[in-house]
C-alpha cells in the first residue's frame, strides 16, 4: 500500500507547508509533497501540530517572510526552527 502525505508544500519557493492527516505527533518522519510537481521528500516534526495548520520547512528568524503557495503570507515574529509548528502565536499577517 503506498504511503500518504503528511504534509502538503504548494510550490518549491514555498517555506512552510501544511499537514493533512489527524493527529500529527511530535518526532514523526513526515512523508512531503509539493503539489506542483509531485516531489517528495522527508522531514521529522518537532512538535504535535493540528491538521489544516503550518509546518517550518526550514529554520525561519523573526522578521522573514512565511511564503504559500508562493506568495507572502506573513511576517515571522519569532524564531520557528525547522519541523515546528507556524500559526499566530509566531506568524502575523503584514496587513496591518
């Protein structure tokens, strides 16, 4: 039986994907898609992240920019490492 993808990456400039399967606990070996493609590749969560939510590609300094689907989604506001969780506890939109 083939694997299913835990985390789903829009486009290969993108820095963050998103997990899509219930339950996604912390050490876990995530198999990754980048949809625009179908590439994957591997990365070990750090933490337990909810599905729907962000996932750090890379290690990510306060003050970058959180790129989807190739786009500008938001500023960093606190060091994400790679494999940790991103939402708004450390990503804020720049509309403001």
């Amino acid at each position: 039986m083939a694997e299913i993808p835990h985390l789903l990456v829009h486009d290969h400039k993108d820095n963050v994907g998103v997990v899509v399967v219930e339950g996604l606990t912390a050490n876990t070996d995530m198999l990754c898609c980048i949809t625009e493609d179908n590439t994957i590749f591997r990365l070990t969560s750090k933490m337990d992240v909810p599905i729907g939510h962000k996932i750090a590609l890379l290690d990510l300094k306060t003050g970058d920019t959180a790129t989807k689907y190739g786009e500008d989604i938001g500023k960093i506001v606190a060091d994400i490492a790679q494999g940790e969780h991103v939402h708004t506890h450390n990503c804020k939109t720049k509309r403001w």
